[in-house]
C-alpha cells in the first residue's frame, strides 16, 4: 500500500519561513510525481497551490515555493501571514492512481 | 470563470447506491481530464477516481474499485460517479476537481465545493 506522509502539525511565528515536506514510502519523490500542494481553511474547498514540484498558480502568493528536498517534496511559506493558518495538502501520482499525504495543519502564533 | 458545482449527495443505507454530477461551466469541458475526491469527515483528502477527457481512460482507487462508476457527457458539461454497494466508510463530502494533463503537468487546478454523501442506517 502507497502511503504519502507530511507532518501532523507545525507551528511558525508570523513573519517567519517554514517547509512542509511529503515523503513516499516507495522510494524518493521526483518530478515524475508531479507534486502538487493545496490549501484548505475550515469549511472551504481546498485550493490549488504548486504544482509539478514548483509551478506556481495565477492565484499563488509569492511566497509559497515548493521544491524537492532530500528526495522529499517541499512547501516552504516566506514571510508567513496569520492568513496562512490552514490543513497542507501534497498529492503525488503514482501512474494511474493518486494518492494524498495526511495533510499539516499549520499554525500560525 | 471556472465553476464546478456538484449535486447528488444524500443519506443513503449501507448497501444501497446514489448517483452524483458535477456541472461543469466556464471551461472547455470536453478538453479536460477530471477526478472525483473525497474527504471524510474531520479527515484528509483520498483521491477517488479519474477520467480523461475522451472517456478512453479510467482510474479508480482500490477502496472503491469495483462499486462505483465515473463516466462523463461532453455535450451536458457533466461529471458523475455512481456509487453502489456503499458502505459507512464512504461517507464523506465528494469533490469533483479539474485536472490538468499536458507534457509537463499532472495537476488539480479547480475544485467544486462539494457534495455530502452520509451512508448509515
């Protein structure tokens, strides 16, 4: 079974820069996964952020950037605002299925 | 604009079936894959099911395979999944997503709001 693992939580002071990761339990995430992330308030329909590893969306702020990191994939927020507290949300494609990491809940204090 | 409206969701007895849609508009429906994704409640997002923009190709996750349907009409600008022998695990809010497919991309770019399917008796 395709497991796709991010971290529970994390919590960044405005102003500050943190990375959320997303690992594969089959090996080293690549390009090849096309990673994509997405943001999800409460009560609201997630949005699209990055896509295949580092593409931004019209709609992306400036500082969110996603990579790839020691064979995981990467969201890094900048200059973190207190709109940012949200559920994270990587997905990566495993060749004909999908498959979505746990989701970070990131909190901003 | 890009809209995606779903519809369908209900309570529904284990064992039973429903049938959900997803209005397409502001798009060229035709020219586009699709996927359904659900989210149970308080939990993460699990991918459900693809279609590509012809129909020619279908995926399925292994949790449904074999009981639900994804199919499409390019001429209503719609989206279904229809959903049988459903069990209380799949209760969750449905989400249809557009998918981009090109060389280069494999991504969801727009999601609809959603549609609660409760299965309990």
């Amino acid at each position: 079974q395709t497991v796709v693992t991010q971290e529970p939580s994390l919590t960044v002071s405005p102003g500050g820069t943190v990375t959320l990761t997303c690992t594969s339990n089959t090996g080293a995430v690549t390009s090849g996964y096309y990673p994509n992330w997405f943001q999800q308030k409460p009560g609201q329909a997630p949005r699209a952020l990055i896509y295949s590893t580092s593409n931004k969306h019209s709609w992306t702020p400036a500082r969110f950037s996603g990579s790839l990191l020691g064979g995981k994939a990467a969201l890094t927020l900048s200059g973190v605002q207190p709109e940012d507290e949200a559920e994270y949300y990587c997905l990566l494609y495993y060749g004909g299925a999908w498959v979505f990491g746990g989701g970070t809940k990131l909190t901003v204090l | 604009e890009v809209q995606l409206v779903e519809s369908g969701g209900g309570l529904v007895q284990p064992g039973g079936s429903l049938r959900l849609s997803c209005a397409a508009s502001g798009f060229t429906f035709s020219s586009h894959s699709m996927n359904w994704v659900r989210q149970a409640p308080g939990k993460g997002l699990e991918w459900v099911s693809y279609i590509s923009s012809s129909s020619s190709t279908i995926y399925y996750a292994d949790s449904v395979k074999g009981r639900f349907t994804i199919s499409r009409d390019n001429a209503k600008n719609s989206l279904y999944l229809q959903m049988n022998s459903l069990r209380a695990e799949d209760t969750a809010l449905y989400y249809c997503a557009r998918v981009v497919v090109t060389d280069r991309r494999l991504d969801i770019d727009y999601w609809g709001q959603g549609t609660l399917v409760t299965v309990s008796s």
